[in-house]
C-alpha cells in the first residue's frame, strides 16, 4: 500500500481521515477494549504505529476487519442480525 501525499495538508488530511485511534477502532468494530486487546495479541489486527498507551490504526484495515466481524456475527448469532432492523 503506497500513499503519495505531496504536501504538508495532504498528510495532515490523510492523517485526520484514514488513521484511527484505539477507541475510535473499538466503536467502528463494535466491540469490547479487551475484544481489541485480544485480536491484537491474537495478530488479527496491527496498529500501524504503537507509542506507549496508544496504538494507531490505518481505516482501511478497521473496515477489513469489521467486515469479517459482521460476517462471523451472522453466521454464529444469526438470531442477532434478524431483529437489528425492528
């Protein structure tokens, strides 16, 4: 994955839009802190960058896993799925 950001505004967009803090990755998902702590021990998501309490998340790869989350949610809760639009 190649970015090419050529001004200083670029990033600074880049950065506000497509890079995602811990919580924010947490709310997309729809799960628990210790849920993102444990795919991330687990290797199913990598924060981009990790500073000492925080960790950074690329958008695209929170999208990628909440896709797989909804999928997995419907096939073992498929009880949950049918009553999310009542």
């Amino acid at each position: 994955m190649r970015y090419d950001l050529k001004s200083r505004q670029e990033v600074e967009d880049f950065i506000r839009n497509e890079v995602l803090t811990a919580p924010e990755a947490i709310e997309i998902l729809g799960i628990t802190r210790a849920r993102m702590s444990q795919l991330i021990k687990q290797g199913k998501i990598t924060p981009v960058k990790k500073l000492d309490k925080v960790s950074l998340f690329l958008r695209a790869d929170v999208e990628e896993k909440r896709k797989e989350l909804v999928a997995l949610r419907e096939k073992y809760q498929p009880y949950n799925s049918e009553n999310e639009d009542e």
